[in-house]
C-alpha cells in the first residue's frame, strides 16, 4: 500500500510483540574530514539491499566551509523530518487508508553563534514539520494518523527527549 511493505511491517510488528529484541537495530558508520578541496566530511555505508550509499557535508562559507554540500544540520532536520513522514505512512498504511500524496516540510531558525563560541544560546529551539497530505480519509482520521506518527516516529521522540551521548577520542 503506497509503497509500503504492510506484510513484512506486520511481520516485524509482530516479532517484536513475541521478542521486543527483534526490533533492536545496531547503527555504526564512520566518518572522515577531508583535509583537501571539496566537501568537508563525507561517509559511504551499506544498505539493507546490498548497495551503497555516499554523504558529503560541507559548512556554508561563513562557518568557514565552501557551501558545496549539505550543512551537518541539513542532515538531521531531513532525517527527522523523513522519518515522521515515513511513519505516518505507516500509520496509514496499518489503518488501510490509502495515501495518494504525501509531502513534508520543515522549517527552524538556527542560531550558528554557539558554533562559533560568542554566544551559550541554543542553535536550534523549535523544529516545525508540516505534512500535506491526500488520503482516503476524514479530518478526525488524519488527526488519528498524525497523533500515531506523533507517538510512535523514533526521530520525533530523538529530538524531543534528552539522549545520552558519549564523544570519545580514539588512537
């Protein structure tokens, strides 16, 4: 349904209903600073399906980068914003309801002079995501869809609860 796997989502719904420990999923990538020309960082990692994928990041030029990729940032507010519109598919999708258009939106205002050590304000402190949506269904039922994306889009509960993190120096 709308370019969702619902058997192999209800599969996995259902193991970890049996086994919570189904659904833990490991993450480890690496990344490098290039120290020539050209983007500033860059990683390549494997897909589920074997392939490979490639990022780049690059500071916009008043943060002293060439502005020739996507700002680290960038990153986070699409990954975020991609995950909350994946799961409201998914919420459709496991209702039955249809979605023949979905897109999404976000808008911040950062704040860089923390980065740049002038300033102790945060860089970020609203995040607005926007979804367009047409369905198959009543207003009362996207608001349904929007709450279930809103309670269960791990991007969502990333951003909106503290998480612990560890930076470590290696070699």
């Amino acid at each position: 349904m709308h370019n969702l796997n619902t058997e192999a989502l209800q599969a996995t719904i259902d193991a970890a209903q049996a086994d919570p420990g189904a659904a833990t999923q490991p993450v480890r990538f690496d990344g490098e600073w290039n120290t020539g020309e050209g983007p500033q960082f860059s990683t390549s990692f494997a897909l589920p399906n074997g392939e490979t994928v490639s990022f780049t990041a690059d500071f916009p030029p008043p943060m002293g980068g060439t502005g020739s990729a996507p700002g680290p940032l960038h990153y986070c507010f699409w990954g975020g914003l991609a995950c909350y519109a994946m799961s409201f598919a998914q919420e459709a999708a496991l209702r039955g309801i249809e979605i023949r258009s979905l897109k999404a939106r976000v808008e911040t205002e950062m704040d860089m002079t923390r980065a740049l050590g002038v300033s102790e304000t945060p860089p970020v402190e609203q995040i607005d995501w926007y979804l367009d949506v047409d369905a198959d269904a009543t207003p009362e039922q996207l608001a349904e869809l929007k709450k279930g994306a809103d309670d269960h889009c791990p991007g969502a509960y990333c951003i909106r609860n503290p998480i612990d993190l560890q930076t470590h120096l290696e070699g």
